[in-house]
C-alpha cells in the first residue's frame, strides 16, 4: 500500500523557523491578523507577508486556498505558502487547506505553522489525501514525499486527533490502490491475496474459490467469470469490533478486475478505464482496514465478488439463462450488464450466512449514473428510508457527493423476461435506475439496503480538491461515519 507522507505536531519554536528546509506555511485568518509564529515569518522576510495579506491577490482567496511567494529572503526555505483559513474552520475547509498546501508543496518537506487556527488533524488529513501518488510501476519516479509538520499550541491535542483521523487515510490509499493497478497486476488471484494481508489488523479473511462457490449455486457470479482464466472468488473479511454476536452491517462489493464486457463488447475507446470496475470492492476493503485500524467497536463484514469478464468460447452469451443462489432464474440480454450478476450471488450469500443488521452494496455498476448525475455525486438506492437518510447524512458531513435516486413498479416491470424470472437489463431507459430494482429483488423481507452506483465517483479524469486525478477513494469516508453513527457501540 502507498505509505502516507509522515505527519508530526510539535508546539512553536520560533527560533526554529528560520533554518527550516523545503516549505513554510503560514495560517493567515478572517482579517488578515497575523499570529506569533506568522509575524516571526514577517519579521524574517522583511515585511514580505504582511504585504501579500494586504494584497488583492491574498483579498479575492477563497477560505483553504493559498498565495505562495517563492524564495523569500531571510529564510532557508524554498517558499512560504499563505493558506487563508478561518480560525475555527469546518472539517470540510480545513481539508481542504491543508489539499491546497499538499498541492504548492509538490512532494517537498512542508512547516505548517498552525497556532491561530483549530482542526489541525483535519489540516493534516487533507494534507496527506492531496499529496497521494500511486507511482508504483513508474521506473523513474522519486517516490519519496517528504514529510509534514504542525506547530501550534496544543501538539498533543493535535497528535490525538491525528491517531483518529490518520486509519481514514490508509483506508483511502488502499482503495486508491486497488483502483489504480492495472488489470494485469490486479489479477483476481493478487486481489484476494492482498486482501488476507488485512488479518495482520485482526480481520478474519476467508477466500471461497470456484468450486465453493459452485456448491453455494452462485450461478449469477459464476456465469460472469466463465470467459476468463482468471478464477472467480469470493472473499470475505470480518470485522468483529463490537465485542459480541450482534448482526453485523453488511458491506458487499462488485470486484470485476477487468470488464471488457464480455461477448457484448466494448468499444474499444476507453476501454482501458475498465481496470477500475472493481471500484466497489475496493472501497469495501479500504472501509474494512479503515475501520480495524481505528478499532471501530462495531461487527462488519465485508464480502467481496471477484471476477474478470472476458470474452470467449466458454464466455456467457446474450440470451443465456442462468440461475442464481437465490433460485431465480435470469435471462443475460446484455453481458456487459455483469455486475448486478456478481453483487446478486454475495448478497444473497451474505444475508443467508450472517443475517446482518443492514446491508450496503457498492458497484461502478452503471454509465447511465454517469449520465444522471456525472462525477459530482454517487446514486443511492435504498428500501429503507431510515437507513439511506443516516447514509446521506454521513456523506454530508465528509462532503462525498450522493444522491437518492427513485425505485418502483414502473421500473421493475422493465425486467420482465418471456423466458425467464427477471432479465439482467431493462434498456437504455433510467438504467441507473432498472440496475438497482434487479438488485432489490436479491434483499430478503426486513434486512435495510442500500446500494450505492459509483461509477461516476471512484475514478475521475481531474484534479479534485482532496485527490489527484484518477482514483479517488470515494465511499470510504462515509461508511466509516455511518458506522461511527449508526453501529458502533458506545
């Protein structure tokens, strides 16, 4: 996993400024008032910051952006970055500060001087969710970052705060990792080895390989794999946190390594994007580890369906009939309409074996969710009213776009088949939308659900405030919050 750039909190020491190396940062708040450590920089540079915060550059920054002057005199750093911040900043604000900061950093070893401003943990999160780089298979990179510190008055507070925050950022990496490999390296098999290294936190992690799941009669799943020669898995990982044998929540995850969408294929345009449809169950494990790191007092497992939709001759055609481990029969119009047939077998499986509390199922299931609500924010699909408002308020508050989408007759009669119980596609029309009501029919009387289509937001093609672009880690923070909210034992 990509290691997070090494953050430390220390109280001020003016004289250390001076000959600090790489980046000063300076937190300047509403009215331009500078504190100690900052008119100790002033004093350094001559007047030089105090002039750029009078300026009409520093007047039209938005709060959590920075004025950077290069080279100042009288300091052995590189540049002196001014991020406006208020003095008690929203969670949201202060990542984003501390993004901006990661982001005029580029990888240099950065002073933060934060003694006039709260949420310094926050400042640090963003910090580091900025400068993420999966550099991996780039021969010629530095992957070396160098590291972050805080001055302020409370470091202890701060370093406190930073153990709680710091387990949503390996989280993140993970997921950013597993979103990022190429399908070649993630192959089904390295997916689920990486996930059995999560039981060094104390998550029990159990692979079911073909032949198990083919006693299951995971016929849905199985069908989708049968192109490749990548074997089909299922991995689960539990999380047993609460300390008894409550019904655990039930984080389930589409984890197609690669889809080329199988005999009805994909146009060749793009096509190399599909190495992220794996995106919900990497969201799944960064929850996971997330949540074992922290050592969340709650009972979650996550189940994952790993496969690779390829075509061949031993591929699914359009107008096969398959059967599921529910026991419905499902005609494939559409084989690229792949991973509502891997999400059906695991949910199913995962009501049948845990009898979870409420379940969550994530997938880059749709392009017609792109189409809706583009990269702004993910689709959510729920029964339940009670649970898709904790979820949505979760997400609000870590400022990760969702959306509640409608379900109902209208669309399920969409996916009627003449030959069998239900076709695994309605058409083009509100697709979004006719994916999650074949869905629905896999959640059992009374278990809460939610499904969450984030195929516009697990990978982007720019820079976001929080992520460079590419894969973004989405989900990860708000589960963790409906955990801490909704399950989590006090």
């Amino acid at each position: 996993m990509t290691t997070p750039v090494s953050v430390s909190f220390h109280a001020t020491d003016l004289p250390a400024i001076e000959e600090a190396p790489g980046r000063i940062a300076v937190v300047v708040p509403e009215g331009g008032r500078l504190g100690q450590a900052a008119r100790r920089v002033n004093r350094l540079t001559r007047g030089a910051v105090a002039r750029a915060v009078a300026s009409d550059r520093f007047a039209k920054l938005k709060d959590g952006q920075v004025l950077s002057l290069g080279f100042p005199v009288g300091l052995a750093a590189e540049a002196v970055d001014i991020l406006r911040l208020p003095r008690r900043p929203d969670v949201d604000t202060a990542r984003k500060g501390g993004a901006a900061l990661a982001r005029a950093a580029a990888g240099a070893e950065t002073l933060v001087l934060a003694d006039v401003t709260r949420r310094v943990a926050e400042l640090a999160l963003g910090f580091v969710l900025r400068g993420y780089a999966f550099t991996d298979h780039k021969t010629a990179d530095d992957k070396t970052r160098g590291a972050v510190s805080f001055m302020g008055n409370e470091p202890e507070a701060a370093q406190a705060a930073w153990q709680s925050v710091s387990p949503l950022a390996e989280g993140i990496f993970l997921t950013r990792d597993l979103v990022s490999e190429p399908a070649n390296v993630l192959t089904t098999t390295e997916f689920a080895t990486r996930l059995e290294g999560l039981r060094d936190l104390g998550v029990e992690v159990e692979v079911l390989e073909e032949a198990a799941l083919q006693e299951l009669g995971m016929g849905a799943l199985l069908c989708v794999g049968r192109g490749s020669s990548s074997p089909s898995k299922v991995v689960v990982m539990r999380w047993n946190g609460a300390g008894d044998d409550s019904a655990p929540l039930a984080l389930i995850g589409k984890g197609v390594v690669f889809d080329t969408g199988g005999i009805s294929l994909k146009p060749s345009l793009g096509m190399e994007s599909m190495t992220m449809d794996m995106g919900g169950a990497g969201t799944v494990a960064g929850t996971i580890h997330a949540l074992a790191r922290r050592g969340a007092r709650a009972n979650v497992v996550g189940l994952v369906g790993l496969i690779e939709n390829m075509p061949s001759g031993d591929a699914v055609r359009p107008g096969d009939v398959i059967t599921s481990m529910k026991g419905d029969t499902v005609e494939v119009i559409n084989t690229d309409a792949e991973g509502r047939l891997v999400l059906c077998d695991v949910m199913w499986y995962a009501q049948t074996r845990f009898k979870p509390a409420a379940m969550v199922d994530l997938a880059t299931l749709t392009g017609a969710c792109i189409v809706a609500l583009g990269h702004e924010n993910a689709a959510v699909f729920s029964n339940d009213d009670d649970l898709a408002d904790g979820f949505l308020k979760a997400a609000g508050a870590e400022a990760e776009g969702a959306w509640r989408m409608p379900m109902g007759q209208a669309y399920d009669d969409l996916m009627k088949s003449t030959v069998a119980d239900v076709k695994n596609s309605g058409g083009r029309a509100a697709g979004s939308i006719t994916a999650a009501q074949f869905l629905r029919r896999f959640v059992q009387d009374g278990v809460p659900w939610v499904h969450l289509d984030i195929a516009g937001v697990a990978h982007v093609s720019r820079d976001l405030p929080l992520s460079p672009k590419g894969a973004t880690g989405w989900g990860v923070l708000a589960l963790n919050r409906l955990v801490a909210d909704r399950f989590e034992k006090g």
